[in-house]
C-alpha cells in the first residue's frame, strides 16, 4: 500500500469516526471499543493474508528439505528419539 493510499485510508477512517460520534449517543469507551473490534479484524485478515503467502514462498524450499531428509538413513527415527529424551 502506498503512502498516499495509506493516508487517504486513515483519514477515512477518522471522518467515518468523527461522523459515527457526532450521529451517535455511545460513550466514548463504546466508541473505542468498536474501533479496536474493527482493527482487530483487519489484523486477522492481514495475519490471513501473511500466512498465505508465506505458505507459497516457503511451499518450495519445504519441498527441497523433504527430498534431502529422505536421502539420510533412519532420520526420522533419530528425530523422534532425540525429541523424546527432552520429555
């Protein structure tokens, strides 16, 4: 997102805000408390988005680990032992 995307949407933000108070009889506290209820959305679709992405960039470079790990002998029953000596 651009600065200038970024600023013109924040600035959305607070007239829609600004006209929400003024239209309405909530409390301050009601107010905030819709406005972090709504950021707190946009943050999990955001954190949605990071993990897909994440999942294309790094779906390769799993791939590349899976074939190696499968070329050294009796990996995986090391792993499992050595994670079992921490419990």
């Amino acid at each position: 997102m651009a600065w200038s995307d970024l600023f013109i949407y924040k600035t959305r933000f607070f007239l829609k805000t600004l006209f929400f108070i003024v239209s309405s009889n909530m409390s301050s506290e009601d107010i905030i408390e819709e406005q972090l209820q709504s950021l707190q959305q946009e943050a999990s679709e955001v954190m949605e988005k990071v993990q897909v992405y994440q999942r294309k960039v790094m779906t390769p470079v799993w791939e590349k680990r899976r074939e190696m790990i499968k070329k050294i002998p009796g990996f995986w029953g090391t792993a499992v032992s050595n994670l079992i000596e921490f419990f």
